[in-house]
C-alpha cells in the first residue's frame, strides 16, 4: 500500500521547509501557507522516501538534494513509473501530476556524477483538484 509518511512547509522564500501534522491543500493553489503554492501547474511537489534512499545510499552530493524538499514524501510507489495528466487520491484531495522530474540546477555536482540525476525522474509536481486535509499514513491511490 502506498502512503504518505511526511507533509513539509515553508512558510517564507528563503527558509528550509519542516514537517508538520496535517496540511490543507486548496484548488488550484496548493498547501495553506506553504510560500510556493499558488496557480500554475507545480502548486505541489512529491518525493519517494525510496529515491531518497538511493541517493542516500549512492552517497550522492548535490545541490537538489541539500536544497529541494517537497510538499509530501512517499513511500510504496513509483513516480517514475506515472504519467502527466494522472491524478493521485490522498485522504480527501485529488492531485492532476503536471510534472514528472525536477531540472537540475546547473554546476549541480550530483547531476554530474552520473547518467541520470535520480531527481530528475523521480520528483512530481501537481495540482489540486479537490480541496482537503493530507497527513501522514494516508493511503495514495491511483
């Protein structure tokens, strides 16, 4: 069963983002009080905690890595595997994947040590369909 095991924010640009307990996401904006919500196709960002594994355990270094955390971490399925124009059920929200990968920023040390940059696979972005609440262990349906 695929499920979320952490939801995090960042309240102000320039800020690292933290956990939280549970988290509102609105249509067509993204998370309540999260700075990078808002229109546009990426209101939300989603990571496996197994890609974060691999990096991990490749011992990979790079600036995405240090700087990039997302709007919810995963774990259960495979981002890669999913397509743009999908949509995912999480508690009570429904999320239409806008985006599969993230681009790497240039002089990224970790893009340059291998073929491909894990992140750039393995990272979603989405927008809300239907408003509601997500939190940790709720399931990620298809």
């Amino acid at each position: 069963m695929a499920s979320i095991v952490a939801l995090n924010i960042s309240e102000k640009k320039g800020t690292v983002k933290h956990a939280i307990k549970k988290g509102y996401f609105k249509v067509n904006y993204g998370l309540l009080g999260d700075v990078h919500a808002g229109s546009g196709r990426r209101q939300v960002s989603l990571f496996g905690q197994e890609s974060m594994d691999k990096i991990k355990e490749l011992e990979l270094k790079g600036f995405c890595n240090v700087k990039f955390v997302e709007n919810l971490t995963s774990e259960g399925i495979a981002f890669n595997e999913l397509s743009v124009g999908k949509n995912l059920k999480i508690g009570e929200v429904i999320l239409e994947i806008t985006q599969i990968g993230k681009e790497c920023y240039k002089g990224c040390k970790m893009r340059n040590s291998i073929d491909t940059c894990i992140m750039s696979k393995e990272v979603i972005f989405a927008r809300v369909l239907n408003d509601g609440w997500i939190k940790p262990g709720d399931e990620i349906e298809l």
